[in-house]
C-alpha cells in the first residue's frame, strides 16, 4: 500500500506500508492512498484529542492496535455506544507513541515557537536556522536560553532524541531512526543517549528504547 502525505511542517512524502502496519494520520493531513486488488484498508476515526506529534506516524507493528482493528472489522460497530470503548483502546494505545523520554519546557516566545516548529531546526546549522527565521545566531541563542532555560544545542539534542526514540518504538531501526533526525547512525545516537542518561553502551545496545524507558521510570 502507497500513501502520498503533505500538511502543514513537511513537503510531499510517500511511505509504503506493510501488511499490519498502521499510520496515523492527524487532522488536516492531505493524503492519498494506492492499494492493491486484495489489501484492506481500515481507517478508524479517533477522538479529536489524539494527534501525532508531527502531523502522522508510521506505526511498522503494533499487536495492540492490530487487535483492536481485527476487533472492529469483525464486530462492524454500527452506534456511539459500540464505536467508544473500541475508540477508547486505540487511543490509549497511540498515547503511549507521543511520550518525551527527555522533557522538553513548551515555548511562550512567538520566535522561540516558530523555530520549534520549523522541521528544518533539527538537521540544518544553527546558523542556517537564524537565517530562516531572519535573525542573528546570537539572537537565537538568545530568545531560546531566555524562554527555555536550556541553550539551543541543548534543546535540539533532546528533541532528536525524543523523535527518534519516538519512531523506534513505532518499529524504524536504530539507524533508519538516527538517520531520520540528524545523526548519521546509530552511533552517534547512542552515543548522544549515552550522555544525557549516563547509561552504557551495553545497557542501550540490545534495547535502546527499552533501556531509555527503564531509566526515565527509575
């Protein structure tokens, strides 16, 4: 199954999905969607209140939400009282996909807010990124210490690491994940995890999401 996607933060993009992957898709995301002669598409509406951090998510393997989508298929609920509890699972389970392992404090400057938002701030120079936003280096580092509290290299490390934890729990390899936030592999993501968590190579190698958790609980 092919998707094409465009909305709000990103530029046209195409993802091929799987059998029993899931994508989910926020609110106002343009999409189009090419299916072979014996694939089923099941689209589930969710209560307004659950979006994607980033406008969708490509779930590669979820058993909860393949249940819960078997169940619907089967039952065909045809009310509100029937479509609720099964709405209710898919949303508690996609909740469990938007999670920071690294808080992040949420901006209040319109400046601060626009850079946050603006995808390019992830992968690009933080010269580049003043560029964008019609402001000195300076003044970047500036507006983002005095709103946050932490500096820009500061924030933009946590929010990489938050996104790729992010979509390896959605299934993406380390390095798929990496790659998808700036880093040119695994490495030097583990590395980056290494330094905020204080954990070892050994202890993030064999489950870096489940290690990363594991320590924010304790």
């Amino acid at each position: 199954m092919d998707v094409h996607l465009r909305g709000r933060g990103f530029e046209l993009t195409h993802l091929s999905l799987a059998s029993e992957s899931s994508l989910w898709l926020g609110s106002g995301i343009d999409h189009s969607v090419t299916t072979k002669s014996d694939s089923i598409m099941l689209g589930p509406r969710l209560s307004p209140q659950t979006e994607p951090p980033e406008g969708f998510l490509h779930i590669r393997r979820s058993t909860a939400i393949r249940e819960t989508a078997l169940l619907i298929l089967a039952s065909s609920p045809n009310c509100e009282t029937d479509r609720r509890p099964l709405r209710a699972a898919l949303d508690a389970e996609l909740s469990t996909y938007t999670v920071d392992d690294f808080p992040l404090p949420v901006p209040q400057h319109r400046s601060a807010r626009a850079i946050m938002e603006d995808p390019m701030s992830l992968i690009v120079p933080l010269t580049a990124v003043a560029e964008r936003h019609s402001m000195s280096k300076r003044h970047v580092e500036r507006i983002i210490k005095n709103d946050l509290g932490m500096s820009f290299v500061q924030w933009r490390t946590r929010r990489r690491l938050n996104l790729a934890l992010r979509r390896i729990r959605a299934g993406s390899t380390v390095a798929s994940a990496a790659r998808s936030v700036g880093y040119r592999g695994s490495d030097g993501l583990i590395r980056a995890i290494s330094r905020l968590t204080h954990l070892t190579r050994e202890e993030l190698s064999s489950d870096l999401a489940g290690a990363v958790a594991d320590s924010r609980t304790r």
